[in-house]
C-alpha cells in the first residue's frame, strides 16, 4: 500500500516515523478511520469535521488542510491503491503532521451479521463529558486499549462511567431497544459519536421508529429486547449474547433486522455522506 506521509507518498516498507519526534513521545496523536463503498470515501467530511474540532482543542488546527485539499489527498491515494477491495484510511495528526494510512478493509464474516456477536461489560470506566470531551478522538486512550487488552472471546466489552451509565464499545457505539423503543447512551455520557451511529439514528427516524437518545443505566442492557453495536468498518453487527444473557435464539429480527436490511441502501443516497465528493 502507499501511504501519505507528512509531504510525500511512501509504500509502507519505507513509510517511518523518527520515534525520537516531540509528537511520537508525547503521544500526540489524533486521528479518523474513513472506509470506501465502492471506492468512494464516506463521509469523508464529517470525520474531517470531527478531525478539525479534535485539532482545535489540542491546538493543533493549523495541520489539517482545507477540506478540498484533504478530498484531493486521498482520492490520489485511493488511486495509487489499486484493490478489487474495499479501503480503510486512518487520517492521522501526528503533532503538526499528516498522514493518511491506507489498507485493505478486512471482510467481515457474515456469521457477525447471521449468528450475531457476544459482547461483554469491561472492567474499566470510561470518563464522562464532565472529564473529558467525548469527541476528541486520541489514538491509545487507555480505557479504551486496555479493554481491548480484555476481550478475549468477545467481539467487544462495553464501558462505563463514573456514575455506571453505558457508554461505549472499546472501538463501537451501542443501542439497545426496549418496549419498540431504539436507545442510545447521550453525548454526555461520554462518547465518541460515531459517523454510523448517526446514520442509524437518521434512518430510525426517516422509518419513523421511536428514538431516545439519552443517559443508560448498565442494568437497562440486561432488560433489553435487542441489542447491538455501530462501528465504521462493519456497520450495523447484532449481538447475540450479552455476558450470560441471550438476545438472539436463531437469527436477528426486530428493529435490529430492519435497520440492517436498511442500512447500505440508505447511506449510499444520503447526500451529507458524499458532501465533497464526485460521485
């Protein structure tokens, strides 16, 4: 693969970072993960909002380029990788530096999406909005690496707060559904808005399924009718078993299932998922 690095185009036997650099010490680094549908990046503009506000607060905004620059960048990118395979592209800020990373999109096993996944509660908390803004996304945060040290035979552990309230996945959003009811956990809580939970949210509403948005309790998850996560590379993925208790008996249904079926065909017309881009 070829990789945007600082100024130039590397392959990534040569793509090196000098580990003696203030940004490698220090651990400054923000970054986005971006995937392709057909070769096309989604919703490349709001991840490079959401890269912008990480940048500002760390006072590192003068790094990104403008928006049709970074469009430019990894349209060239996608075409110097040439693949018969999806794409996923880390845009990372190294300090004042960028990089854009590029790999092939693993294929996700379509037992996640037939079976479902178990999912688990980690042992460790993830700070609230109170502590720590939720949408600066840091590469290496430790709640979230440590739990990924944890996971073992489950797809993903999911986090809490300081006050118990459901937060995240190590790398994925959670929504459960209760009483025809689709619940998320609130910003507040401590999140990182994902770019597909926000599609997920969009197309409940667009097939008008009752939506909540607010804090959630841990034990709120082992009443749940339904359950499953959101992350960029596999999109909407069912869990079958939380812990010891079992959602799913055969195949997912319900809610889980009409916003499965959904999902692909609603985010490709979505017009804000392509803002910038030639389709």
């Amino acid at each position: 693969m070829q990789n945007f690095i600082v100024d130039r185009w590397l392959p990534d036997e040569d793509s090196l970072v000098n580990v003696k650099s203030e940004w490698f010490i220090k651990g400054l680094f923000l970054y986005e993960v971006v995937r392709t549908y057909n070769r096309l990046p989604f919703a490349l503009k709001k991840h490079y909002d959401r890269l912008l506000h990480s940048a500002e607060y760390m006072g590192v905004e003068k790094a990104v380029p403008d928006f049709d620059m970074l469009v430019s960048l990894v349209m060239e990118g996608i075409e110097k990788n040439k693949t018969n395979n999806e794409l996923r592209i880390r845009l990372v800020l190294a300090g004042q530096n960028l990089l854009l990373l590029y790999e092939e999109l693993p294929v996700m096993s379509k037992d996640i999406y037939e079976l479902g996944v178990k999912v688990g509660i980690s042992p460790f908390h993830r700070p609230s909005e109170y502590i720590i803004p939720g949408k600066i996304k840091l590469i290496g945060a430790p709640w979230s690496f440590l739990t990924r040290t944890k996971l073992g035979e489950y797809y993903d552990l999911l986090l809490l707060n300081e006050k118990g309230e459901v937060c995240e996945g190590s790398f994925t959003n959670v929504f459960l559904v209760k009483e025809e009811t689709l619940i998320t956990p609130h910003e507040a809580s401590g999140i990182l808005p994902g770019i597909t939970r926000e599609n997920v949210l969009n197309l409940a509403r667009a097939l008008e399924m009752k939506v909540e948005v607010r804090s959630v309790m841990a034990w709120e998850l082992f009443v749940a009718d339904e359950l499953f996560l959101t992350h960029t590379s596999a999109g909407i993925v069912p869990v079958r078993r939380l812990e010891n208790k079992v959602l799913i008996e055969e195949f997912p249904d319900g809610y889980t299932r009409i916003l499965m079926d959904n999902f692909e065909g609603y985010v490709m017309t979505r017009e804000d998922n392509w803002k910038g881009i030639k389709l």
